[in-house]
C-alpha cells in the first residue's frame, strides 16, 4: 500500500492520476501526478495546488488521486504536460 497521498510527489511515485472537479459547474480533469510534479514541486501538497477551469474559469476546484488499474485505464481524457517548443 502506498500510504496517505499527502503530496504530488507521493502521489506520482505511486503512479497515481489526480482528478480536479471543479465545485462550480462539476467539470473534471485528470492529470498525470508525474506531470503535476514537475511543475508546482515534489513536496508541494495537494490541498494547496490550485487548478483553473477549463470550462467557467473558477478556482474553486477539489483535488483527489485515483490509482491507474494499467488492465481498466479510467474513461475520459488525460492530460499530459507538453513540452515548451523553442
């Protein structure tokens, strides 16, 4: 068992996804904790990430991980970090 997924880091060493549901207009995003990491730090913890919506452009969004079953991959799209073209 992983433990407490209590930072991005923890999160992405479990190869975990995290899903964003916005608490105004219900919108979910799934991200690659790996990709997350990268870009607000390793240690930074979940509940003080902050995502915009997409859709209605509100921060008011809850952040919760979900474990990647690699036989049943969860519906819906994954965003994946690009790299910076230059």
């Amino acid at each position: 068992m992983a433990g407490p997924m209590d930072s991005v880091g923890r999160a992405a060493k479990a190869n975990m996804l995290l899903v964003v549901e916005c608490g105004h207009c219900w919108h979910v995003g799934r991200f690659r904790a790996n990709d997350v990491a990268k870009v607000v730090g390793w240690n930074k913890p979940l509940e003080t990430i902050r995502f915009r919506c997409r859709r209605c452009s509100r921060k008011d969004a809850t952040v919760r991980t979900q474990f990647i079953d690699q036989d049943h991959p969860p519906k819906g799209y994954i965003w994946v970090l690009q790299k910076a073209r230059g």
